[in-house]
C-alpha cells in the first residue's frame, strides 16, 4: 500500500499531464502557437530577432 504523499504526488502528476495536454489541445483548436520545450523558445527568438533587428546603414 502506498503511504498517502506518494498517491497525493502521483494525483498531481497525473492532473498536470492532464492540464498541459489540455492547453496544447486549446491552442491547437484556436490556432495559437503552443510552446512546450525552452529550446523551441530560444530558437523562434533568435529568428524573430534576426528578421526585426536589421543593421541600417547611416
């Protein structure tokens, strides 16, 4: 028998697995960009910054 922190931490285990698959699901659905990894994040930031910030000659 497990003691009740190991039920109660594997409950919010398994309810943060069902929120996070909720939320991409909702994005996907509407249409609005879901980032789930830091390394996704990093990357589309870098791009934006290399299309937005140009070096203008003065």
């Amino acid at each position: 028998m497990k003691s009740t922190s190991e039920t109660g931490h594997l409950k919010n285990i398994a309810n943060f697995q069902d929120l996070t698959h909720f939320a991409r699901r909702l994005s996907v659905e509407n249409g609005i960009p879901c980032l789930t990894s830091m390394d996704t994040v990093e990357a589309i930031l870098k791009v934006i910054e290399s299309v937005t910030f140009k070096p203008e000659a003065m």
